[in-house]
C-alpha cells in the first residue's frame, strides 16, 4: 500500500539508530514490543474516543439542538494524553521528525555514533524535564475543571507520564543496539556538553541577551544539524537557557509546552490526519487522480497537469505531505515513465506541487497559524485558495514549456462518456474537500468538528459507494494517526515554549523595533520575510518554524500595514519552498523516496521548478488581492 511505504522509505522520519548491527538482546526487543502495544493500543482507543465525542458535539448542538457542555471539555482532557502518548509511540517508531541531510552523508560508523548521540540528547532532555512535569502535574491538582468538576490533574498527568515513556524507550533503544564503544562514547559526548553548560553557569548570566544567540541560534541549530530531533532540540535549548541564565522555575516551561499543545483547534490535528488515511484507503483519491488523468492525459504535458491538479485537491487533508504526495504518485508515475517523463523531473515536479499546496485549506499550517496568532481559520481557509492556484498556473507554464514537444501519438484521447464515466465515479471523493472547506468558511462548522463530519462521510462513501474499506487496516491507520499527531504536537510545545523564552527576554521588542525600521517599509519587510522563512522552512519544516516565529512577527506585519492573512500566505509559501528545496529541504527526500528515485537525478530539474514557485510567491506577494480579495 501506498502509505506504508511512506514509514519505510521517508527521509524526514529517518530511524534513529536502524544502523546498527543484528540484535544483541532479543529480550530487551521483546520488552520493548510489548510496552510498545501497551501504549499504542491506548493511543488508538483516543483517537476513535476524540471522533465519537466531538462528532456526538456536532450532532447535539446542530441536529438536536441540545450542545453538550462537557464535550469539549472532555475532548480536550483526552487530547493531552493523546499527544503525549502518540509522542511516545512516535518516539519509539522513531517518526519524529529531524533533519538528516547532514549526517545522512557520513560513513556507516559516523552515522551510527551520530544516532546514538541525539538519541542520548532527547534522553538528557526527558530525564531533566521529568521532575518539573511532575510538580507541573500537582500543581494542577488544586484547580478544579469548571464542567467535569474533576482535577486537573487528570488531565496533566499525562505530561509526566509521556516523558517517562518516551525516556524508557530511549533507554531500551540504546540498551539493546550497536556496540557499548560507540554508545559509551555518545553517552560522555552528551554528558560533556551538558557538563560545560552547567559550569560555565557563572559566566552565563551576566551576558545578558548574547545567551539568546547561545542557546537559540547555537544549541538549537547544532542539535537540528546534529540530527536530534527538532523537539528536542528546541527542549535543550530553551531548558538550558531558563535553567542557567534565569531565574525562571523550570515548571513554567512545561506550563509553555502544555498551553502549547492543547490549544483546542489542534484537535483537528489527529482528525485530519486521520481523514487522509481514509482517503487513501477506500479509493477516494485514486477516483479523483483517474477523472482529472482521463480529461487531461491526451495533452501534452497532461499527466504533470494532472499532478498538479491532483495535489491541489488532496493536498491539505490528511496532515502529512508525504501522506498527499503517497496518494497521488503511486497512480501517476508508471503511466508518466511510459510516456517518456524522466523519473527524476517527475520527483521535481512531485515535490514543487508539495510546496505549492501548502496554502490549500484544510491544511495543518494554516490552523497552526490561526492557534498561535489568533488569525481567523475561517478566513486563512478562503485566503489559501488563491494564491495556491497562482503557484499552479506558473509551474504550469513551465510544465507547457518543458513538454510543448511531447509525442503523444501513441496515446488515445478519452472519448465524452469515459470521462462522464470517470466524473461520476470521482464525484463524492471531489465533493469531500469543497464540503469541508464549505463548512469552514460558512460557519457551519469549526475546522475541529468539519473533521468529524469528513471522516463519516469518508466512511460511508467507502462503504457504499467505492466499497472498498480494509477493516483489518484500521488498528495501524490509528496507531499511525496517533503516532503523528504526537509528532506535531510535541513540536508545537516545544517551539511554544522557545517563543515565550524568546519574548520573555525582551527579543520581541528588539525584533520589532529592527523591523519596523527597515527601509523601505512593507516592502522590504516581505522581502526580508521571505529570504528568512525560505531558510527556517529547509531548516525547521513548516509546523516549528511558525510556531516559533508567527507571535513574534504577524504583530510587527500589522505594524507596517501587512494584511495578517496577506502575511500568512506569504510565509507558508515561502516557508514550503525551503522545504522542498534541495540540499536540505527533507520535503524533496520525501517525494524521491515515494517515487523511488535517486535524489541526484532530480536535482537540476527541480531548480526550474524551484524559480517558477517563487515567481507565483513574488505574485502573490505584490497583489494582496490575490490573498484578501474574497475575505
């Protein structure tokens, strides 16, 4: 299946330490499996737990007229612990994400040292966080929830409780892989760093906001070129600088992480995400693909139109680009390669579509924007539109002029009734994304609760009309959707806490001021954004460079008179063109591993497409309309 490949060949969730040798105890792997299921099959039971109470939400407020006050409630209660054991699942499947362009070039013996040290980095940061989640936890026990009328603590006892988890599974990994030198050696590496921190205390503190570049600038970008992953190199840095720069009590940054990742509209986060795997898996996209192949593939160049197409209507649904680009390249790329398309020109064109979709409502940056700025989801929805169909008008002039001299001759034009035929099969799985987006931007429902409404139509439309649902998939689709979510969100809180250490220090001030007083004004302002949200998008991937950046800037847009949803648009743009840029966009390593492709063939033809994207951001930058004009 499409989307099994994804966890196998996925560059952006490279396995920490998958380069060591056979297993050397096989006990510790059967422990390991088993405190694996036991955390999974939990994490599965929340996720339908989040469908059924939000959903039972939207049919008690809209159908009976009768809301249920404790839902949301409830939901959010459950989402915590759904975060944070996902986290742990995700962390024990070594899914989070990181950045591996860098080591991925060392030898053998380098790399797996190299595993071996960020996986004793994210276990340093567990096993100092642990204590602080802990006394967050029971402080939380003396407020009461206004309407359960139960402890919080239930609710933020699943912080300590992921950490350990999480922590226990790095142990295991580095008990039971590689040789003790090697291991040894990450282990003092670790100790040693964290060892000069600790005595150069004193030196520290008097540096006053030099320690921002220190630790923000210094430790969070070792550890992401490091290889650590990106939670936990953003947790090392902002730990660090409270614990020895501040006076700060450690708690309050668990208190940043958790108001970080229980925001209630990353909620739809699993939701979506899970809605994407239905897609997948009854056919809906497939139908989709084959109407779109069956209008267009007679023309030249039709096929990466059909690409193009395609990607603009699943894209944004399931909370993953790989999961978008798994959904659509598998249907595609055989019948591009018989018809002569060079397989690494189709991976360039697969990962340009990935940076031009990302703007494309209901997608997971755009809520992450609207939660962390306080920007209006519904109006990010009907923002996004636009600008992404720009961004597919300028690759399609370059799609035309790469394939004007296509020989098509061996190719039949679909006669009026097959592409009738194929409409009519394709039409509830095209009607999906419009509903959703319809229901959104009408108020009918939030982006949370729309994610409901679209898995139980995606469910029945697989079963009644495509008939095609794997009940025996749906156990590892939730465990995926668990392991995910908890990925993002675990980001999120870790990024939420570095912004406040960053606005606590005064930074914001001091950006503000500098940006605000650039020459040139709005302009140079978007030009300045661009350059740097191209770099944290190779860096960072989208989700962490927003949440760390987004409250610090969407202010200072406003400031020089930047419409806040004309802003958005321009940073998720560019952000997605660093991210699927090449050398170290991990977006572009995804599309080649779902193609199968050696990444050295697409690297001169993506710089093409690379430019046609960026042109269309210029576009959309200078034409706020293009963004505004239907809000």
């Amino acid at each position: 299946m499409a989307h099994v490949e994804i966890t196998e060949f996925s560059v952006t969730e490279t396995v920490i330490g998958t380069t060591a040798g056979p297993p050397r105890h096989s006990l510790l792997r059967r422990i390991e499996s088993l405190l694996g299921l036991m955390v999974e099959i939990p994490a599965a039971i929340l996720v339908v737990a989040e469908i059924v109470i939000l959903f039972a939400g939207v049919i008690a407020r809209y159908v009976l007229h009768r809301p249920l006050i404790w839902s949301d409630e409830l939901a959010s209660m459950l989402f915590l612990w759904l975060a944070m054991l996902g986290a742990a699942v995700a962390f024990r499947r070594a899914e989070h994400m990181r950045m591996t362009a860098v080591i991925g070039s060392a030898p053998p013996a380098v790399r797996f040292y190299l595993d071996a040290v960020a996986t004793c980095a994210a276990l340093a940061f567990l096993v100092m966080i642990v204590h602080p989640a802990y006394e967050y936890a029971y402080e939380e026990s003396f407020i009461t929830t206004p309407a359960l009328q139960i402890s919080n603590t239930w609710r933020a006892a699943a912080l300590p409780v992921g950490v350990c988890l999480m922590a226990l599974f790095a142990m295991l990994r580095l008990a039971r892989d590689g040789n003790v030198k090697a291991l040894l050696a990450a282990l003092l590496t670790v100790a040693g760093i964290i060892g000069v921190f600790w005595l150069a205390q004193p030196l520290l503190r008097p540096l006053g906001n030099l320690n921002l570049i220190i630790f923000f600038v210094g430790v969070a970008g070792f550890c992401v070129f490091a290889g650590v992953p990106i939670a936990f190199g953003f947790g090392l840095a902002t730990f660090g600088y409270l614990a020895l720069t501040t006076h700060t009590p450690l708690m309050v940054l668990v208190g940043r992480m958790d108001e970080g990742m229980s925001h209630l509209i990353l909620l739809s986060v699993p939701l979506f995400v899970f809605l994407g795997l239905l897609i997948e898996m009854t056919g809906m996209a497939r139908a989709m693909v084959a109407f779109l192949a069956s209008l267009l593939g007679h023309v030249r160049g039709g096929l990466h139109y059909v690409l193009v197409g395609a990607m603009y209507l699943v894209s944004g649904i399931s909370g993953s680009k790989a999961a978008d680009m798994a959904a659509v390249a598998p249907v595609l790329f055989p019948e591009m390669k018989q018809r002569g398309a060079r397989p690494g020109d189709l991976v360039a064109l697969l990962a340009a579509t990935g940076a031009q979709t990302e703007t494309i409502p209901p997608s997971l940056v755009l809520i992450t924007i609207g939660s962390v700025t306080g920007v209006s989801i519904s109006a990010l929805f009907t923002g996004g539109l636009l600008p992404g169909i720009v961004l597919a008008i300028t690759l399609s002039v370059l799609v035309w002029w790469r394939y004007r001299s296509e020989d098509l001759s061996h190719v039949k034009r679909a006669r009026g009734s097959q592409i009738a035929k194929t409409f009519m099969v394709a039409l509830p799985a095209i009607a999906l994304p419009f509903v959703i987006r319809y229901a959104v931007v009408e108020g009918i429902a939030t982006a949370t609760e729309v994610s409901t409404i679209g898995i139980v139509y995606s469910v029945i439309i697989g079963l009644l009309i495509y008939r095609r649902f794997d009940w025996r998939r749906l156990p590892s689709m939730l465990v995926e959707t668990a392991a995910l979510s908890g990925a993002i969100l675990l980001i999120i809180g870790a990024a939420t806490g570095m912004a406040w250490g960053l606005t606590q220090s005064g930074f914001s001030r001091s950006l503000a001021s500098a940006m605000t007083g650039l020459p040139g004004g709005s302009a140079s302002f978007i030009a300045v954004s661009i350059i740097a949200f191209v770099i944290l998008g190779s860096v960072l991937e989208g989700i962490p460079a927003i949440v760390l950046f987004g409250p610090l800037l969407f202010p200072i847009a406003k400031a020089v008179g930047v419409h806040e949803v004309h802003y958005a648009m321009i940073i998720i743009l560019a952000m997605g063109i660093g991210l699927f840029a090449p050398p170290f966009g991990v977006g572009y390593y995804a599309a080649c591993a779902i193609g199968r492709v050696d990444p050295a063939q697409g690297m001169r033809p993506i710089w093409g497409y690379l430019v046609a994207l960026l042109i269309g951001l210029i576009i959309v930058a200078i034409f706020p309309w293009i963004s505004i004009g239907f809000l």
